[in-house]
C-alpha cells in the first residue's frame, strides 16, 4: 500500500514565490519587515529556497543586497554557473512592491498546507509500519504531529536563535510592560501572591504542593476563576472530583462575596447544599449567570495518562489559541504508562517533565497540584520545604515555580489563637525561576473553600 501523496499534488504557488524574491531583491528595504515571517522553508522550489537563504546571508553579512551582490554570491558558492538569468526573470515577476504582502500569505499558506499533506503521510506510515504499537500511544504519536502541522509557528520555535533577535523581542515585552499594554506575567487576583510573582510565566510548570486538606483545589479553583474573569480561558483537569463537585464548588466560592449589611453570608454553603427560600435561590441564581460566562472548560476523567492529557489540553489549544492556563489536579493521580521495572519515583519523573514540555509547547503556565511525603507529619515544625517533594520523582528540578499551602491551624488548632495563626494559610513560594522567594499570607474560609488576600508579605 502506497500511503505516499502523489508530488504532482503537493500545493504550493511558484507565481507567489518568484514574485517574493523579485520583489525584495529590487527593494531590499522591505526585508527588515518581513523577513521574520518568511523562513527558507516556506519556498518549496529548491532553487527559490536556496535564493532567498543567499539573499538573507548578503543582508544580514553587509547590510546590502543588489542583484550584482547576489549573482556573485551565487557564482561564488558554486550554486549556480550562470544566475543571472534565473535572477532576471525573477525581478520582471511583479508589476508593484505592493504584491508583497499578499504574495507572501499565499506561500505561507501553501507552505502550512504541504505540512497538513506530509503529516498525513507520516500518521499513515506510522500507523502501517508500527503495528506492535499500543494504540492510545499511536494516538498520541499521531496527535503530536498533527499539532505540530498545524502549528505554523512550530518550526520558528526550534530555530538556534540570534541574541539580536532575542534583545529586540525583550526590548519590546519591556516597552509594552513600561506602557501597561501588556503584563509581565499572567496575574492571579490575590497582591500578595501576584507582587511576589509579578504573573505566571508562559511556559512556566508550577507545582502548588502541600499535604491533604490544606486547600490546594481550592485555592487553584479561585485562581482560575479570577483569571477567568479576565476573559482568559482556563482548563482544569480534575483527576479526583467530578465535574459537578467542580461546578458547586465554583457556585459556593461566589456566594462568599454576597453578605447581608451585617457582614453575615446571604446563602451559606448548608443551604446551598438543602434548599433555599425565594430570596436566597435569586441570589444563587445571580451567582449561576456570573459563573455562566466564565471561559472555563473541565475534564474530569479519573486514570488520564500524560499521553492523554496532553492529546485533550491541544484540542483545546487549538479550538481556543488564547488558552492562558492549565490546571491538573493531581499529579499523583495521573496513571504512569506501563514501565516495567522502573521506579514510581523515576515514573513521576517523566510526567512532570512531559507537563513542563506541554506548558511550553502551548506556551501558558501550567499549575500541576501535588501531595507531599509524609515525612511532614513526622517531624515538630510541619511547614513544608523544597525535600518534601524529593520521594516524588524529583520534581522540584523540573518545575519553575515551587509553592506550599501550609495552615498553622490545620496542626496546632489549639495553639494557633495564640500565635496569631488562627484562620490564616501561608502560600509560600520556595522555588521561582524568574522571581524572589517569600510567602504570601491569606485568611481561609473553609465553608466556602475560599482564600482571602490578607494584603501582607513575609520575606523567605
């Protein structure tokens, strides 16, 4: 079976690339404007790919390009005996410097078109030449792929980049963050967090740790509902709790931010739970229209794989290219693939490292929620510290941003009065690639699974 597209086939516009070149050897002024958009690989003729790399070395070397520069480089590199008629005809390809821009969408497109064409060739020979494959990583083999066709961006990710080109982008996010257009980090409501994080990073895989019933999913429940009342769409794989056990939790977060003039809850989480009279049902009601145009997407599928997830979070990705976070929760309830003899330590391992590729292939942060070892409950001061995680696949090496939820009172209920920590949940950041380490300090609302910004900051 043939599963080879015939290259009689293969789309692309030879009329857009000729015009591309003609158009930028007569006006090489027009390279510092787009040349980033326009990559060798976007040419399918060899001899118009070869062109234009010649063109962009003469450009970059001299800061010159000439169609007598050019007709040398090519005699001089061997690439061609006689160049100048090929390079005529090239410059009598266009009527007006104005068929550029169109010209170049056309070759992209044709360019983002053949990588659709040889990703179908390649699943096609993929699924007939590994046929002893298990079937949900051929899948994701074939995912993979696709997303990567279909990514036109992809392959100027992978590109050595030059430091220039770097510093100018840098310059630029600096500029735009110096006139408030854009953040340096993706900000999740709470001051005391977002001054120590200045934002979430893109690409960022951060760990939110802690032991169980210190408010992990629930602090993570209201990031993402603060982000999503931005407009930024958030996905949240919930590995534990279905997605009704979501919606309600999300519906009594809300209702803490209803209160009667005496400060007291209009609908209590109890009530919510039983049944409401007339008034308190308005009020949820109001709750449920706020909550209805939030852009938050759930999946709830116990026994994911980080095949799977990662299939599930590109769909997403690619049906909303604003996708600005992920949330999973857990980390030790995603199922390792089958690996043998292999240590859980080292399986864990290679799942956080896999989410720390995917935050950066989608480029958003990615909050991965993890238990800590035991080692806490067996020790007098409780607080967690980086080696907690260290029996969990050696997590903290691979993630970005390292966080505890830790509450005095959860331990020591009786003491905390005295020591001023009653109510109150430190979030501490012991790990920050791009940032200082600290903890912010936050009251917790338990019946409504709910933090509150405490406006203070303790130096770590």
């Amino acid at each position: 079976m043939n599963t080879k597209t015939d290259k009689s086939s293969i789309p692309y516009d030879p009329a857009a690339e000729r015009r591309i070149l003609g158009i930028l050897i007569k006006y090489p002024d027009l390279l510092d404007k787009f040349m980033g958009s326009l990559k060798e690989g976007h040419f399918y003729l060899p001899d118009n790919r070869l062109i234009y790399k010649r063109i962009l070395e003469l450009y970059r070397e001299d800061g010159k390009l000439s169609y007598t520069l050019l007709a040398k480089k090519l005699r001089q590199n061997g690439d061609m005996d006689e160049p100048s008629e090929f390079l005529m005809g090239l410059t009598e390809s266009f009527i007006s410097r104005s068929e550029l821009e169109p010209a170049i969408a056309s070759v992209r497109e044709e360019y983002a078109r053949r990588r659709i064409v040889e990703a179908s060739d390649e699943i096609a020979q993929l699924t007939i030449s590994k046929k002893d494959l298990p079937l949900q990583e051929l899948q994701g083999r074939a995912q993979q792929v696709i997303f990567e066709a279909t990514n036109i961006e992809a392959d100027a990710a992978n590109e050595v980049k030059d430091l220039l080109d770097v510093l100018q982008r840098c310059y630029t996010n600096l500029v735009a963050r110096k006139e408030g257009t854009k953040p340096s980090g993706l900000r999740v409501g709470y001051p005391s967090i977002d001054s120590l994080t200045t934002g979430f990073k893109n690409k960022d895989l951060i760990i939110l740790a802690g032991r169980p019933s210190m408010g992990k999913t629930a602090l993570a429940l209201n990031w993402s509902i603060n982000i999503a009342k931005r407009e930024s769409p958030v996905l949240i794989f919930s590995l534990e709790m279905d997605d009704e056990q979501i919606g309600d939790r999300l519906v009594v977060n809300e209702l803490f931010s209803h209160r009667a003039p005496d400060g007291s809850p209009l609908v209590t989480s109890f009530e919510y739970q039983t049944k409401l009279n007339d008034d308190k049902m308005k009020v949820t009601e109001g709750v449920f229209s706020d909550l209805y145009r939030l852009p938050i997407k759930i999946v709830d599928k116990r026994g994911l794989t980080v095949d799977e997830i990662r299939a599930k979070a590109r769909q997403v990705k690619a049906e909303d290219p604003n996708l600005s976070l992920i949330v999973i929760d857990y980390l030790q309830l995603i199922k390792p693939r089958d690996g043998g003899n292999r240590s859980w330590s080292l399986q864990v391992g290679e799942i956080v490292r896999e989410l720390r590729d995917l935050a950066g292939e989608l480029d958003l942060p990615l909050i991965l929620l993890s238990q800590l070892n035991r080692g806490v409950e067996l020790r007098e001061n409780k607080k967690p510290v980086m080696s907690d995680l260290r029996d969990s696949g050696n997590i903290e090496e691979f993630a970005d941003v390292v966080t505890f939820v830790y509450r005095d009172e959860y331990y020591y209920p009786e003491q905390a009065e005295e020591r001023g920590t009653k109510g109150l949940a430190e979030v501490i950041f012991a790990k920050q690639r791009k940032g200082e380490t600290g903890a912010a300090l936050l009251r917790w609302y338990p019946e409504f699974a709910r933090f509150v910004d405490e406006t203070a900051r303790r130096e770590g």
